[in-house]
C-alpha cells in the first residue's frame, strides 16, 4: 500500500490532481481498508485499530499514532546510523540534503535555511547552527558540495555514497 505520506514527501506537494484522485480513491477502497487494518494491528504488541464505519474515519483516528510511529521508527534508525553527538538540528539537515538528492532537486546551504523556517520564538531553525551542522556532516563525509547546474557561482549539497548508506539504512525501517 502506497503511503499517502509517502506520496506528499516524494512530490514535495505538487502531486497533480488526476494522481491524486486515483490514490485516494484508492485509499478509501475495501482493499486498501483490509491492508490498513493488518497493518495498524501490526504497530505494537496488544495494539488494536479502533472500530470505524469506514476508511475515511478509521484514517483520521489513527493518522497521528501511525505518523509518530513511522518518525519514531526513521529517526531511532537515523540516529544509529548518525555520528553520536547529532543534534534534532543537524539531522534535519541531513534529511533535507537526502530530500533534495532524492527528489533530484539542488538545495543550498542558504535554500537549506529559508525551507526550515521559523521555531516557536521567531527565530531560523537552522539559524547559527548550520554551519555546525554541515561541518559536522562534511566532516563524517554524509554529504559533499557540488557546483550547481543553475547558478556557477552557488555550490549545491548533496549525499555522498556513505550518507546514501545512512539513508538508505534508516528508510529501510519504514517497510
């Protein structure tokens, strides 16, 4: 079953509008209800799916324990491939350069900043701990600075092999 999550992270939200009536067309199909009830049930031990009428309420019930379960899952797995002192901070870099390379996207250190926004008091996520952050991956070879195709001047982030490996480790968590 294809993730509706999965389908928003790999757009990047630009999933066109025929695609996405198919998937959630999909979603709400008796096979799809099956597969998310096993799936569900298979969460924890002792965890049971609440009662629904149907897909659309079942999914808005456990949407959040299904969300948390799958990041919990992602970053205990990223953390064990991560070098040990990573920052929350440092790894959402990480995982931004991995969205980016994933997705065959450039990103720059300074997209890097503008993307994470703001925290709860106004200020960059990724402010003065950035460049920390990309020295230490620098550092550790996870990700590497590559000229751009669009702009000469800018130098584009990007995994390298073993920060593939990472990656690719701590995804495998999600299947």
């Amino acid at each position: 079953m294809v993730s509706p999550f999965i389908i928003e992270a790999l757009s990047d939200g630009e999933t066109p509008a025929p695609l996405t009536k198919r998937i959630v067309d999909w979603l709400q199909s008796d096979e799809a209800f099956a597969g998310l009830l096993t799936s569900l049930n298979q969460l924890e031990d002792g965890y049971q799916a609440p009662l629904s009428d149907g897909p659309p309420d079942l999914i808005a019930a456990v949407r959040p324990a299904v969300m948390m379960r799958r990041t919990e899952a992602f970053l205990t797995a990223l953390a064990r491939e991560m070098p040990e002192r990573t920052s929350l901070r440092q790894a959402l870099a990480f995982v931004m350069v991995a969205l980016a390379t994933v997705q065959e996207r450039e990103v720059t250190a300074s997209s890097l900043q503008l993307k994470a926004a703001l925290d709860g008091k106004r200020r960059p996520i990724l402010g003065s701990s950035l460049p920390r952050a990309l020295l230490a991956m620098f550092d550790e070879k996870l990700i590497q600075e590559v000229r751009s195709k669009t702009d000469r001047r800018a130098k584009a982030l990007s995994l390298t092999d073993a920060g593939q490996k990472v990656l690719d480790r701590a995804l495998a968590t999600l299947d």
